[in-house]
C-alpha cells in the first residue's frame, strides 16, 4: 500500500519530499531464502507506506543488474535498502529507513533512531540476524522460497494473527 503523492488533487502531501528532491522510494533487498525475511517483507507490504517500499531479492539477477556496486554477498547477511536518491542503509539502519518508510511507524523510527535507543534497535535486529542464519534454507534452488512451501509461506499470517 502508498499513500499516493500531492501533486494532484486530493492528494497527501510526500512528507519526504518537502517540495523537492526527497526520498520517493526505497528498494529493499531481502533473503527470499530465510522464512523470516519473507514474512517482514509480507508485513511490510501489507502496511500503508508513506515513501514506497520495492522488493527485490538480495543477490538476484535483478539486484545485480540494478545495483552493480553493491557487495551482493554482504547483501545476504543484512537487510540492505537502496534509496532512489543513491542511498544505502544496511542491518539496524536499514530497519530504521523501512520503519520510516511506514505510515504508522515513522514515529517509532523518529524515536528509536536516537542516540540512547539506537543500541536496542542494534540488539533487536542482530537477534533477528542470529534467528535468519538459523532458519535460512541455502539449499532452495531457482526463484521459489524456502519455507512453508507455497509463494505467500502461510497466507493465515499475513494479518499478524499467526496461530
């Protein structure tokens, strides 16, 4: 879901682009071979964005092709998220700039960004690291996810409500 630009009628105003040149997407590079990088990537799309998030599978074809000065191997041990203005963040930051990204987490983003909790953001997504390099399936060949076995994992979870 996005929020769709001011620059026409009814429109939101971009809060990112204060009349010019801001952020107006971020592409976000994921493991499709970790079940847990597939359903934060689920969650994210299926929550109502401010600047669009894109999703491209980390070391892809597309990602190299798009992004040839990336270390496409590093791109697997972190999140990575490339801004359309040429940024790139990457581990808690990149978790931050998706955060960000959302309608209603920028607040949370704001918050946790700041120099007194940005250590626990650092904690929260290097224990999601340390449960992706245990769940993750190197062994799925081609484009289809490793998981649960179908392309959406576990449809039922898609809402939060996991059981």
């Amino acid at each position: 879901m996005t929020i769709p630009p001011a620059d026409l009628p009814g429109r939101l105003p971009d809060p990112t682009a204060h009349g010019g040149g801001g952020i107006r997407g971020f592409t976000v590079l994921f493991d499709a071979h970790c079940p847990l990088c597939r359903a934060a990537r689920r969650w994210l799309a299926g929550r109502a964005q401010l600047v669009p998030l894109e999703f491209v599978p980390a070391a892809s074809a597309e990602a190299r092709r798009r992004f040839p000065g990336l270390d496409h191997q590093a791109t697997l041990r972190d999140i990575t998220v490339v801004a359309d203005t040429g940024e790139v963040y990457a581990g808690d930051g990149a978790w931050l700039a998706c955060l960000w990204a959302l309608v209603d987490y920028r607040a949370t983003a704001d918050r946790l960004a700041q120099p007194h909790l940005l250590p626990l953001a650092r904690q929260v997504v290097s224990a999601a690291s340390a449960i992706r390099e245990r769940v993750r399936d190197p062994q799925t060949p081609g484009h289809e996810p490793a998981g649960y076995g179908d392309l959406d994992d576990r449809r039922d979870c898609a809402d939060d409500r996991c059981g």
